[in-house]
C-alpha cells in the first residue's frame, strides 16, 4: 500500500539545516533472498525516523537499473526520503540526462554523485566515456542544472586511492563543493582522529559544505581487511588490537564492535559532526543495536528502536 508522503520530499541540504542528521546506507541485491532480506531491514529501520536513506550504484553502473528501482520503490511505497548514488562510469550525457529526469519524475530530489570505479578491476584504469563527464565535479554541475536537486558527494578521511596525496585530494574535494555539492558523506574510518583530520584541512581550504561520517560496525574479523579493500585505507593498528585480543570470541568480536562503533559515534556527535550515516550492508541488527546506545545515551536519535529479529 502506499503511504502518504509530503507533497514535497525534503531535500538533505534543508535536513541537514534543520538538525542532527541519522542515515543509513542500502545496496541494490543481486539474488531473490538478497532482495527479501533488503525489504525487511528498510521496514526494520523505517520505525527509526532516519532523515535519509541512499543506495548504492555498482562499479561500472552494474547495478544501474536495481538502483533506480529500489530508489524509486522507496520513495513511493514507504515514508523515507531515498538519495539515489550516481556515477559517471560507462555513461553517456544522454543517458546520463535520461536518469535525473526518471528520479525527478517519481519525486526524488536527492542524489549523491560520485565518478566510480571502472568495472572489474576498482583500481584499474579509469577511462571516461567519449560522451561521458570526466570528474564528479562535472557530474554535479549537470545534476544541479537539471532541477531543484540536492547533489551530496564522497569525501575520503585518508584521501582517495587515485589522489597522489592529501593536498591533491584536497584540492578535488574542494572543486566538487564549488561546483554545487550541498554536503559530503565520507568513506569509512574507525578513528574518529582521521574524520577529524579531513574536515580540518578540507575547512583551511576555504570549503564549509558539512561532512556526514560514514559509519559501519565490526562485527566479525573478517569485516576488518574487508573495510581495509573497501576504504582503501589502513585499518588503524590500536584499534585492530583490540578486535585481536578477543579474536577467539566471535560473540565478544561482535559486541566490542557494537561498542566501538557507539563510542566512536559519540566521540563524533561531541565534536558537532552534523550527524551520522549507517552502513548497513543490508542488515539491520547492528545498526539498531548502535543507534539503539546512542539513543540511550542523549544523543539526539528519533526513533523507537523495534525488536531484534534479523
């Protein structure tokens, strides 16, 4: 059945001005059991209130299509406001144009663009498409002239894999905001040292867009190099150690993950973070179980947190 909606879904940027922003992060399934699983933890996580919620878009645009479905299955069929990620990757200006307008036509206002990786290979060369867009930059200011789109970009704690370095990395973080991005949501990190380290040389750089710190909880070893490929960075070794000391235990791996994740949130938010983005890979238990401390502890979280079943 579909839910009654505002006549007009906020945009973040008017989200982000109004408060402490929470948020979770979907990816579009690539079974039948993924996609049941994925329907359940956005109705588990719907009771919680959260300001957004975005969904991936796969390497190369693989999973273009489940993308703009999910996105578009959300914002007419629950109460949340849907970001859609975009990338540049292997599309042309047409289709490029093609997709806005289809987000535009179903009411999402909100998207959040990134150039991509290249198919197969992340780290491979990146080569742009003959009618494509070469930067995100150039991918936001399409968005933005398109409608009264709220354009969100990626920032990097460490830098991003392809930056020779910091200041490099600075430097196109910074041509993004000029170019229209209205906020950041940073990669992964597990140190809140290294979130804060970006949004101090990203504020010297004369760039004030607020910066959301992506979020996501260990809750098994293996979560630990799987973060490292997918943030590219360094899992920081004091807080490994600790995860290693009680490597025996899965049950105690997971809950020190839950632990961490809510202290590092809190370490956060006292510093005046404008709120938190979740990643959930598609499952809801720990994300509720963080938020879930956060609420208990006074920081600012709306929702009821439902009971545990996944």
């Amino acid at each position: 059945m579909r839910r009654l909606r505002p006549d007009r879904p906020p945009t973040v940027r008017e989200l982000l001005a109004s408060g402490r922003s929470f948020s979770f992060e979907f990816f579009p399934p690539k079974t039948d059991q993924g996609a049941r699983n994925l329907w359940r933890t956005v109705r588990e996580l719907e009771p919680l209130h959260p300001a957004f919620v975005s969904v991936t878009y796969g390497a190369g645009g693989g999973t273009r299509d489940k993308t703009v479905d999910i996105v578009e299955r959300i914002a007419t069929d629950t109460t949340l406001t849907p970001v859609a990620h975009f990338t540049a990757v292997d599309h042309s200006q047409a289709e490029l144009r093609q997709l806005i307008g289809r987000f535009a036509s179903v009411g999402v206002r909100n998207i959040l663009a990134v150039r991509g990786d290249p198919p197969g290979d992340p780290m491979g060369e990146w080569v742009k498409h003959p009618d494509g867009v070469e930067y995100a930059a150039d991918l936001v200011r399409m968005i933005r002239s398109y409608g009264d789109f709220s354009v969100g970009v990626a920032a990097f704690p460490y830098k991003h894999p392809r930056s020779p370095d910091v200041e490099s990395d600075t430097r196109h973080f910074v041509a993004k905001c000029r170019a229209g991005a209205d906020y950041a949501i940073s990669q992964m990190f597990f140190r809140a040292e290294d979130f804060f380290r970006l949004r101090d040389r990203v504020d010297a750089a004369g760039c004030d867009i607020p910066i959301i710190p992506g979020i996501m909880p260990v809750t098994q070893l293996s979560t630990i190099d799987r973060s490292e490929q997918l943030s590219g960075a360094p899992f920081p070794a004091e807080v490994r150690a600790r995860f290693e000391a009680v490597g025996d235990d899965p049950e105690a791996v997971r809950r020190l993950g839950i632990e961490h994740a809510a202290e590092l949130c809190g370490e956060l938010l006292d510093q005046g973070v404008p709120g938190i983005h979740f990643i959930t890979f598609n499952k809801s238990t720990a994300t509720r179980e963080v938020y879930g401390l956060l609420d208990g502890a006074g920081y600012g979280a709306k929702g009821s947190v439902p009971p545990m079943t996944a």
